[in-house]
C-alpha cells in the first residue's frame, strides 16, 4: 500500500497544533445528522476513525442510512472539510423529527 492514497478522500494529517486539540475537559458536542447511501455507513466510520479526534459518527437507522455526528467545539471546519472532500452523497437532516 506504499505510495497508494484513496482516489475519493483527501485526509488532513494531524496537527498537534489544532485548535481541536484545545477543548475544555467538560465539553457539549455538536450533533449533526445526515442521511446516507446504507453501504456509505462503514466508509464514513472509518474515515472519522481514521480523523481521530474530530468527530464520532453513530449509526441512528441503518435501514434509512442514518448517521449521527458528535463534533467537539472548535471542530466543525476540520469535519466540514471532510465532508466536503468526500465522494458520497450526503444529506443533512435538519429537522430532528425526520430522525
């Protein structure tokens, strides 16, 4: 796998610097949830595995491709960024009754 790199994602490598790395001990996440293709699921848990730190996905209704994400203050750009780089397609479910 040496030399090889992931044709659909760009990961950020990590910054000890980060203003990520800079977030109170008692902290309220940020819950986002997105609605995705079923078979994206895994690929989009180890993508943020792979990312650790900036945000924990849950799986909310694997039938519906339903996913939370727990993002720590400070962050939501650096998930963002993710997200964004990303080949799947994704929606956001802003409305938390259509969970």
């Amino acid at each position: 796998m040496k030399g090889r790199h992931h044709p659909f994602i760009l990961i950020k490598s990590f910054n000890p610097d980060s203003e990520c790395d800079n977030i109170p001990d008692m902290l309220e996440t940020i819950r986002k949830y997105y609605r995705i293709h079923r078979k994206d699921i895994s690929f989009l848990r180890f993508v943020f595995e792979a990312c650790e730190g900036i945000a924990v996905i849950t799986t909310i209704d694997s039938e519906k491709g339903v996913v939370m994400l727990c993002i720590p203050p400070g962050c939501e750009s650096e998930v963002r960024a993710v997200l964004e780089s990303m080949s799947i397609r994704m929606e956001e479910i802003r409305d938390k009754e259509s969970v």
